[in-house]
C-alpha cells in the first residue's frame, strides 16, 4: 500500500494495530529520500521528519504527545492528542511552555535557553531522533527531562539535541512538560473535579503521559518499548526520582539517570509539600488573580480561572512551584517511599558536580566556625572536615559545605538506597572537570550543568575554547551514558571499568582531566552529615 493510500486511510478512522503494524514496514524506506523521509504512522496520525546527511539521522520535532492543555484543559491531566488528517511535518520544534522571560544567568548559558518565542500552554509536543532504518531494529531508547528548577526550560534548548547520542546507536526522546503554576498550580476545587481527588501535579502528569506514547508509538521510530531509560539533569533528574517512587510509572521504563537533583531526601530548596498545604497555596494565588467569585464550594471560580489569559496567570502568579504529595501521581513523599523500599527498582546512574552548591553570601570564618556548636558532641569532627582557620579556608570550607548539604548528600542517598540489597545495579559519579572559562566564569569552576555538553556529546552547543581533554571527556562520558541506556550497565568494550557502587563498595567515577573509579573520596563526610540529617 502506498503512502497516500495509507494517509487516506488514516483519514477515515483512527489507526488500527494493523495500520500501525502497516506502517512499521513502510519505517524501512525512511531514508531513501533524504530531503521527505517517508511517513511514519503514530496513534494520532502520520508524521514526517526530516534526514540530516552529515549525522545519518532522521529527526523528528514537534509531535503533538497530548491535546493541548488551554481553556476547559487548564490544570487538567493531559488527554490524547487530537487526532489529524493527511501527514504532519514534523519539522519545528513545538512552542516552549509559558515561562518568565528566557535569559541566560549567571552560569547558565543560551545552550540552555529555550527560544524567546514561541512560548505558550500549548506546549505538549516531543521530539524523536533516531538512526534506524527499520521498524525491527528496535534500538534502546534515552527519554530526555530537562531541567530549570520546574520554573523555566524546554526540550527545544540547543544543548538538550538528540543527534549525537542517537549516532551510538540509541534513539533519543525529548518532550516538553508545563512549568510553574501551569504545572503545579493545586486548589480544593480542581481535586473535586479530577476523580482521584488530588491536583498539583500536571507536570509529572505530563512525563507520564510522553513516557505511555513511548511505549505506545516508539517503534514505529525503530525504537524498543521494553527499553527505556529516563534521564534528565536538575529539576529534570528531582522528576526521575519521583516516576520512580510514583506507582503510576510502573512499567514505563527500565532504568534510570539522575543528574544533580533528588527529593530522596527532604531539604529546604525542593521540599514536598502536602496536598492541603499546596490547596491553600491555590486559594491565595487565586484570590491574587482577583477570581473574585472564588470559594470552595462555588463551581463557578474554575471556571473564572481558566477564563483568565496566559499572560496574566503567568505575571500575576509568581512563586515557587514544584511536586507535591497529591495522594495520586506521587502517595507520599519520594523520601517517604524510598524510606519503604516501595521505589521501582531499576538500574540507576546518578552523581553530582564538584562545584555546583547553593550559597547565598559568605560568613566571617568566626561564624561560620560557631556553626560548628549544633553539632555538639560532634563538633571537633564538623571543625575538621570544614576547617575555618583562615579567611581561605572558611570560604573554601563554606562552598564545600554548600554541595555536601544540597546536591551530594541528595545523591548519595539516592545511590544508597535505590538498589539497596536488590540485583539491579547502582553507579555513581563526580563531575570535576572545569570547563575552560575566561573572566567571571572562572569562578563557577565544574559548575551545575557543566556536565550535559560531555554526557549529551553537545560541546558544540557551547560557545567555550574547548580543548582536547574536553573532546576525550565528551567522548568517554557519552559512551558511558549510551551504553548504560543499551544494557543497565556503563561499562562496555574499551571502556575505563566502573564498578558498581554500595554502601559497603562505594566506588565512584571521576570525570576529570583523567577519568578513573575510585572509592568516594569524601564519603566519610557525607555518612557524618546524613546521620545527622534532619528528619532523615
């Protein structure tokens, strides 16, 4: 059957098995016209791509994963992509999701960026790059989560592209998910009409949603359902670590990447709040709306809500959004599940960058050396693993404190206990590479985010004098990342051995000007800082 008779087809009625079946055979002649691939048949229609002759790979940008997500679907979980006529081309990136204005700061660069325009609700579209030339391939599959802090980001950032690591033999998924309060906002109104009594959580609603069209669409792109990894960095990787300890993730995918950011363990940046907490938040964001007619019992205030326009919810609507404890996408809290050993237990690669704390200012090396008193007991040993006799050595002492305390400890303990007495593999890593910098930016050293451009193989995506150490670095961390996405495991022909790691083997890869396994260096510090972690 040809392509035309298959689209008329496809006009008629929804796709059938069969026409999907039809349409993983027709995948075989994908590349046989580089300028208009051939068709490729998804759940809601056909899409077309487009070949890239330098990379070998066939990529396709915006493909609608759910209907979009505006009017009466406002805070809503997502619903099936409507269904369209003819063949889409799929060659654009789709509308970012609403944000702030996007703008590069401090050490985060354009490469990181989505474009200024367009931003919109709309935003529900993924992306799919792939080398494959036959439906029966079925190569293992990188779903990509970007980061920004749940407030800004999107898959169509220039150094979130698919085309290297799929040039390994893998194919990449990106996908946008929505932000801020379009994908957090909770209210007592919007869990009596969800049917699971809970709101809040649309964006991880939104990844679980892009991860069943994997499963579903995936290989028709020459990709392999029962091989899926989800990775993401940041806020992106706090997203992996809750669709591993969210029930409604089971089944989705077979392993798992977190880079430098984790809800393993409850702290004051990504704390979860509950359901009644984040419903009374709703209510005074709304009343700032000025929905005037808003009150638990009204039916009507929704409806004022969804009436009000993008820009107006976005400017009037600011504050911190992030996941809460729904009691439907996310039961308890992720430090609750993983403290239940109730997690999907999958392979997991995680770590962290030697450079990338929260501080906000430095105290005086007297201060700081007083904080050592809450420690009681204990405070001789806090003196010496954060040592302030000098000016130096306070300030040193302090950034230190600021990674221990935030990002490493996090990972730690999700590297702890994700496999704890299980088969399933754990691998952990430090990222100490500085990236060459000039001016200010020398003073982020191996800084958050510095390690995306090695383990995506995006350098180029980053206006930075890279030298040759850079280079063999981006080659060895993505050949790391792939074939961790191909087996469980990193390790793989010519590649530096990387031990898993535990408790009582705690064996660490250090990604440096000379990248080896070794045991954790400062785990000492991190066992004497999580023993006295707060509701731990």
């Amino acid at each position: 059957m040809t392509a035309g008779a298959l689209a008329k087809a496809v006009n008629a009625k929804r796709p059938s098995m069969k026409s999907i079946f039809i349409s993983c055979l027709m995948f075989s002649g994908l590349t046989l016209n580089a300028q208009r691939p051939t068709p490729v048949l998804t759940e809601s229609g056909f899409v077309r791509g487009y070949y890239s002759e330098s990379s070998g790979i066939t990529i396709y940008k915006g493909i609608p994963f759910a209907a979009a997500p505006v009017g009466e679907l406002r805070w809503k979980e997502p619903q099936p992509a409507v269904h369209w006529k003819g063949i889409k081309e799929c060659v654009t990136f789709g509308p970012s999701p609403m944000q702030a204005k996007p703008v590069s700061f401090l050490m985060i660069g354009p490469e990181f960026v989505v474009p200024a325009q367009p931003l919109s609700e709309d935003c529900l579209y993924l992306n799919v790059w792939t080398g494959a030339r036959s439906a029966e391939e079925r190569r293992p599959v990188l779903v990509w989560i970007y980061g920004g802090g749940f407030q800004t980001g999107g898959a169509a950032a220039p150094g979130y592209s698919g085309e290297a690591l799929a040039k390994q033999g893998i194919v990449f998924v990106s996908f946008n998910y929505r932000l801020g309060v379009f994908g957090f906002f909770a209210h007592p109104e919007l869990s009596a009409e969800s049917g699971h009594h809970s709101s809040g959580n649309y964006a991880l609603m939104d990844q679980l949603a892009a991860l069943k069209w994997v499963r579903k669409n995936i290989a028709a792109f020459g990709g392999d359902p029962d091989r899926v990894t989800i990775a993401g960095q940041s806020a992106g990787s706090a997203s992996v670590n809750c669709l591993l300890a969210s029930p409604l993730a089971r089944g989705l995918f077979q392993g798992a990447i977190g880079e430098s950011g984790s809800l393993v363990l409850e702290n004051p940046f990504l704390h979860m709040r509950s359901l009644p907490e984040a419903e009374k938040e709703g209510v005074r964001v709304a009343a700032k709306l000025n929905a005037t007619n808003l009150k638990e019992s009204n039916a009507t205030s929704l409806k004022e809500l969804r009436a009000l326009s993008t820009e107006e919810i976005q400017q009037k609507a600011s504050g911190f959004y992030a996941p809460i404890i729904d009691g439907w996408v996310m039961p308890a809290s992720v430090a609750d599940v993983y403290k239940k050993d109730q997690q999907i237990h999958v392979p997991l690669l995680t770590g962290w960058n030697s450079d990338e704390g929260f501080i906000f200012g430095i105290s005086s090396k007297e201060n700081f050396a007083n904080q050592a008193e809450q420690f009681g007991a204990d405070s001789n040993l806090f003196k010496k693993y954060f040592p302030a006799r000098t000016d130096s050595e306070s300030v040193a002492s302090q950034t230190e404190l600021s990674v221990d305390k935030t990002i490493a400890i996090s990972q730690y303990v999700w590297a702890l206990k994700q496999n704890e007495n299980k088969s399933e593999k754990t691998f952990l890593y430090q990222f100490k590479r500085k990236p060459p910098a000039t001016g200010e930016m020398k003073r982020f050293g191996a800084y958050h985010t510095a390690e995306i451009g090695y383990a995506l193989h995006n350098l180029d995506s980053i206006q930075r004098n890279w030298q040759a150490a850079d280079r063999s670095l981006e080659k060895l961390m993505s050949a790391y990342w792939v074939q961790f996405v191909k087996t469980g495991d990193p390790n793989g022909p010519g590649l530096p051995p990387w031990g898993s790691f535990s408790g009582e083997h705690p064996v660490t890869l250090i990604f440096d000007d000379s990248s080896k396994a070794v045991l954790l260096p400062n785990k000492k510090v991190l066992d004497f800082l999580y023993a006295r972690y707060p509701g731990k």
